[in-house]
C-alpha cells in the first residue's frame, strides 16, 4: 500500500493505530471549493480515556529505549517528510487553504523538528551540581510521562510537530488533539510518518474532536502537561483548567505584532518585508504583521506602495497557483471584514482590498489609523494591514506598548543599534531587527509574553527539555551519612 494512502485512514483516527472513533465520522472540507476531501474518525471523551491508559503502558519503554535508537526513529521520520513533502504540500494547500510556497516552507520545518528531535536524544539532559558534602550531585530530566497537544488550523503540521517531536524525544507519550477543520494534515498525516518511520505502537495517538476532547485531555490524570497553540480567549479557559489540576500547560496565544519603519530604510524593501507579514497564508498567523507604524516622512509612499502591492497580489484556489488563498471559514470571513468596516467607520481609510467573494478576502490596506481603531486594536487574523504615521521613536514605542500582546515585533532602520535600543523598550518574545515579523525555526526559542502566552516554550534542546520534562535532584555518597541521632 502507497504511503499514507486513503484506504488506510479514511473515516478513522490513530488510536495507537488506525481505528474508528467513538464519536463517528465528519468530512474533510475544501475551503477553496467547498469539496469533500474526505472523511475521518471523530474522537470523544471515552477516546482520550482510551489513549491515557494505552500511553501509561507503553511510555516507561520508550523512555528506557537506548538513545541511539530512539534517534534512529526521528531521523527515519524527518527523512520520509523530506520525500513525501509534495504529498505534505498538497494536504496544507487543499486543506488549509496554504499557497503553495507556505506550504513548501511549512513542510520543510516538519521535517526539521523531526531532525531536531533526533538531535535532542542525542544532547546532554542533567548537569553536575557543586555541594558541601563529600558527594556526587547532580540533576537530571526526566519524562513527564503523558503529553498533551491542542493544535490550530493555520499551520497546522509544523503546530503540532513542534511540540509532538520533543515531547518523544524527551521520552514522553503524546495525546493529540488536532483541530477538526485540519485533522489530516494537523494530525493523521504525521500519525502515518511516525508509523512509517517505527515509532511504537501506543506512544503517539491523534484525536481530532470538538472541545469537549480538549477538555478531557486536560482532565485526564496522567497527562502531565498540556501544550496548546490558539487563541488568547481559548487559551486561557485551558490554563485556568489545567492549574486546576495543579498541571503545567504551555500556552502559545495570540498577537497583534507591529512592525516599526524608521526613516532611513530602504523603502522597496519595506514594503516587500510589510506585505509579506501582513498577507501571507492570508494573515492567519500568529506573527502576522498586524500593525504598520511608519515614520511620517515616508508615510505616504509607503502607504501608496503597499496599497499597489496588495491591489496585485492573486487570490484564489492555490493548488492553481494562487499566492493567497481563502480564509478557513465563513466565521473567520465576517470577523475579518467586521473589523475592516469598524476601522473605515471609525475614520481609517480604505486604500486597497476590504471586500471578499466567498472565502477569498482581498489583501486590504487601512490607512490614516488611529491606536483605538478596531483593525489596529485587535488581533485580526486576516489579510489586513493597518498603517499608522508617527513622528518620534517614542511616540511610536509608546503605542506599540499599549498592546496586551508581546509575540512578535519588526524593526526596520539602517541603524541596528538603534533597532536594539528600540527593542530594549518594547516587551516581546521575538524580535526582528530589519526583518517583518513572521519568522520561526526548530533551534531557535519561540514564544510570547502578556496575552501572547507564557514565554518561550519551543525551539531547541534547553527549551524543550523545560517544557516537556521534570527535573529530578539526585545525590550519591559511598556510605549512609552519619547524625547524632
């Protein structure tokens, strides 16, 4: 049977393999053509139950399984995306409505978690400790047991990847609970990469459902950390429910990320770093760039260029070759445009996009905005870029501060010093010092402050060890110490 072929998981999810779930089947949707993909297997509470206790049993093998071996199975696993990252590709596009380059580059990033993942086995997990007495101290990390992942539909297999790999790698099972409007390509995909590759039955399970699933995820006693990527509103319902159960969660939230232009850029340049943040996978990231403040000197050639920009960028179905594609659904659509009409209402100005045919939502650009305007208040997710004039780095630091959100942040200036000090000024996660604001790699930290979630969680062996691990002390002498009594 070909790799991941349609026989072998239509109308199921991975319960340790592919089987039905409880909850029956739901259909994969098109958002370009509102066709049917597919179907797949809808999970429910009693499945998580299910999924726990299969991982509990399986999980202290895994984690006592030779390093090397385990390495060997996330190289095998980044070796077969590398040559399936056209069928990758194609489930991104068609699913999620990615253009084809998103796609590409989203695809590549899968394969480099599983890369280094393999890394990650491979690297030192303790540290030597100095002590007052005449013994070995160390500490070390060790496997929470049972992870759980909630992942969103924008970039929905490097999402999940991201915390899927490490949480193995650091010898944990993993739960997933991919977003139903993404269930193969957030999910059932990777579950066929690791099967393909021979990761043991019973470690990975993929549980597309609603929020009842989320929440019995969260609930279930032997999952000990929960690593959710969302909304700030959802994410924080699931950090309430898991301090509840006195459990870490690792809450990737939300932004509204502004992008700083100074007057001594390169304006073709900044443009093309603008729209890019701004419009690509039609503004549905995280890091899109959602607020454009532009020094007043270059206000209106900037504004005119990226208007022009936007005005030529093709919309419609990628898999024709469509740079941008549709948003996710028709909720999204109106939310969008709810906040494009609030912001002209208030006094932006319409210089390019603002209307939609179906899912498909022009790249729009909102002059003359203001901080309390809708558009450029709150976090979009669309293809929209409002764009506001100032006249002193201070007056703009000021309103970049007033946001909430601390994800990511673009500086754009000849002088990258100054860049810096800019940066020292303004809480954030990330920052890109003459680069837009979306951007994000498998050894690099990543992660947001305020309302964007609760720090650097992804990226790299030291992060992914905290995140997925607990730190044991452990002390050793040659003889039972002495007391006086």
């Amino acid at each position: 049977m070909a790799f991941f072929d349609t026989q072998e998981w239509t109308g199921r999810l991975y319960l340790g393999g592919w089987s039905g779930g409880s909850g029956g089947t739901a259909e994969v949707r098109e958002p370009a053509t509102g066709g049917t993909l597919g179907s797949y297997g809808v999970a429910t509470a009693d499945d998580v139950a299910t999924a726990s206790a299969h991982a509990s049993r399986v999980q202290p093998a895994w984690a006592a399984l030779p390093f090397d071996e385990k390495a060997a199975i996330f190289r095998r696993a980044g070796t077969l995306m590398e040559e399936h990252a056209a069928t990758a590709v194609d489930w991104l596009m068609r699913e999620s409505g990615s253009g084809g380059g998103k796609a590409a580059f989203e695809a590549h990033l899968v394969a480099a978690e599983f890369h280094s993942a393999a890394a990650m086995v491979e690297a030192p997990y303790g540290q030597l400790l100095r002590s007052g007495k005449p013994r070995l101290s160390f500490a070390r990390r060790l496997p929470v047991g049972t992870v759980g992942v909630i992942s969103p539909f924008n970039f929905p297999m490097i999402l999940s990847s991201r915390s899927v790999a490490p949480a193995l790698a650091a010898g944990n099972a993993v739960i997933l609970k991919p977003d139903p409007r993404t269930a193969v390509s957030g999910g059932l995909f990777l579950a066929g990469i690791l099967q393909e590759a021979g990761l043991p039955e019973g470690l990975f399970h993929v549980l597309p459902g609603g929020a009842d699933v989320g929440a019995a995820l969260v609930e279930a006693p032997s999952v000990r950390v929960i690593s959710f990527t969302g909304s700030t509103a959802a994410g924080r319902k699931v950090g309430e429910a898991a301090a509840r159960h006195l459990k870490r969660a690792h809450l990737e939230l939300g932004g509204n990320n502004a992008l700083i232009v100074l007057d001594d850029v390169d304006l073709v340049h900044a443009v093309s770093a603008g729209a890019w943040g701004s419009f690509l996978h039609q503004g549905q990231i995280c890091m899109t760039t959602g607020r454009h403040l532009v020094h007043s000197s270059i206000y209106d050639e900037y504004v005119e260029r990226l208007a022009a920009t936007a005005d030529g960028l093709p919309v419609g179905d990628p898999t024709t070759g469509a740079p941008l594609g549709p948003v996710i659904n028709e909720g999204q659509r109106d939310n969008v445009h709810r906040l494009v009409t609030a912001s002209v209402d208030a006094g932006a100005r319409l210089a390019a996009g603002g209307t939609y045919d179906g899912l498909f939502y022009r790249p729009t650009v909102l002059a003359d905005s203001a901080p309390d305007h809708p558009g450029f208040a709150e976090e979009i997710f669309g293809p929209v870029a409002p764009v506001l004039s100032f006249d002193t780095v201070d007056e703009a630091v000021e309103i970049v501060r007033r946001s909430e959100y601390g994800l990511s942040l673009g500086i754009l200036t000849r002088d990258v010093m100054k860049g810096l000090a800019i940066a020292d000024s303004i809480p954030s996660g990330i920052v890109h010092i003459n680069d837009q604001t979306v951007d994000d790699e498998s050894v690099a930290p990543f992660g947001g402050v305020g309302f964007s979630g609760t720090g650097a969680r992804f990226g790299g062996a030291e992060a992914n060890l905290e995140a997925f691990t607990e730190t044991q002390w452990v002390t050793m002498q040659g003889e039972v110490a002495r007391y006086p009594f």
